[in-house]
C-alpha cells in the first residue's frame, strides 16, 4: 500500500507531520493492506489562514485492488483533528465495501446442511 500526502500552500508540510500522517493512515488502515493499492491523503486549509473553527480539511481517497476509488473527506479545528476524522470515515467504508467480499451474512444456509 503506498501512501502519499499533499498540502495546500496555507498548509506547512514538514517531514514530521507528513510521516505523522502517513504512520496514522498505515496503522489506521493495515487490515486492508493487502486490499488498497494507493492512499492519497489531501490536506488544506479552508480559509487560508484567517482562522476560525473548523477550518483544516482532510480529503483521503483509497484505491482497492479492482475497484473504483472511494475518497472521503472531514474538516476539523486542527489538521491532526480533520486527519482522524477521515481516517475514522474511510475506515468504516473501507469495511463496510471490502468486508461485504471477505464474510456472509449471517450463519449457515439451509442449503449447506447434508441432506438426510
């Protein structure tokens, strides 16, 4: 799975927040590992510096193998804050996709049962 993480201009993308990022996305999402691909995480800065609630907003899209991409976004007062929440979204559509191949629906089908 390769992860790569792009900041806007308003957004200082030093070494330690991106291997921060990167280190969040790969724990976050190790269990699809073998599932995704290509990571991109998108992070920016709604109001360009001027302040205010909410303003960092965390785009992530993730890749699986042989599947459209599913991208996600969350905004937060800190980019720490915006990052989590994306990651807690992708994470819960990564399973609600991937899982939906990996396990059934319920227990055994009648169908399974040797027949008498």
């Amino acid at each position: 799975m390769h992860i790569q993480v792009n900041t806007d201009d308003n957004i200082e993308g030093d070494e330690t927040l991106i291997a921060q990022v990167e280190a969040d996305i790969r724990d976050g999402l190790s269990r699809f590992a073998d599932q995704i691909t290509r990571v991109e995480v998108h992070l920016s800065d709604e109001n360009a510096g001027k302040g205010g609630s909410d303003d960092k907003r965390c785009m992530i899209e993730a890749r699986p193998t042989g599947q459209q991409p599913m991208a996600v976004t969350s905004q937060g007062p800190t980019v720490q804050e915006a990052s989590a929440g994306a990651l807690q979204k992708i994470q819960s559509k990564l399973q609600s996709s991937l899982g939906r191949k990996t396990t059934t629906k319920g227990g055994h089908s009648i169908r399974d049962l040797d027949p008498l």
